[in-house]
C-alpha cells in the first residue's frame, strides 16, 4: 500500500495584484528594452505579436498542398484501387511481383493519406 500524500498547504505563489505579463521580482516599472514584443515570420499583424515574456509560443502556420477535403477522397480511393491492382495481378498478370508491388505501394498511400485525414 501506497504512503499517504504529503499536504504542502497551497495558496497563492504570486504576490497579491500582479497580473501575467507583469515581471516577477517587484512593482511595475515601465517597459524596458526587454519587454520587445516579437512578431512571427507571417507578418507584423496585432495578433501576431507575442510579448518576448510570454510562455505562450504559437505554432507557425504550414501551407497546406492538398485540400482537406480531398483527403479522405484520396484515401479510400488508393485503397480500393491497390486491393483491385493486386486482385488483378493475380487474375490477369499471372501473380506478377509489379502488380502486387503497385497494388500495395497504393494501399501504402492510402493509409499515408489516412493519417494526415483531421
């Protein structure tokens, strides 16, 4: 069995009336050349603009090359045709090794694609 938790009594660890872009270490002063805001490379928009302070990182916005909604299109789509690739191969190209090769390299992009479906 387990040891009870020890209690540490909680309670507030900041002094009372700071806010949270404050400093820590004592009353507000005015800006120094340390409270720069930074800007992301997108822009120098207001809501890009994070203080240098900050916790708080935004995540860089990627460009996206296919449309979401072609995703799950895409997926199902290399799906059902490496399983008729590789049914293929074995009907018409005598069990070829290419056929079952293309057939699953499609089920592979398809399961590629069902990973990047949000």
């Amino acid at each position: 069995m387990a040891p009870p938790k020890r209690k540490t009594g909680g309670g507030r660890v900041t002094p009372k009336g700071t806010k949270p872009g404050d400093r820590a270490g004592g009353s507000r002063t005015t800006a120094s050349s340390d409270d720069s805001t930074v800007t992301s490379s997108r822009g120098s928009g207001s809501k890009d603009q994070v203080a240098a302070s900050s916790r708080y990182t935004p995540k860089a916005q990627r460009r996206q090359l296919i449309p979401p909604n072609m995703v799950p299109i895409l997926m199902v789509a290399l799906l059902i045709i490496g399983g008729l690739v590789i049914m293929a191969g074995y009907l018409a190209f005598d069990a070829s090794r290419w056929a079952t090769a293309v057939g699953l390299l499609c089920i592979l992009g398809g399961l590629y694609f069902a990973t990047k479906w949000e």
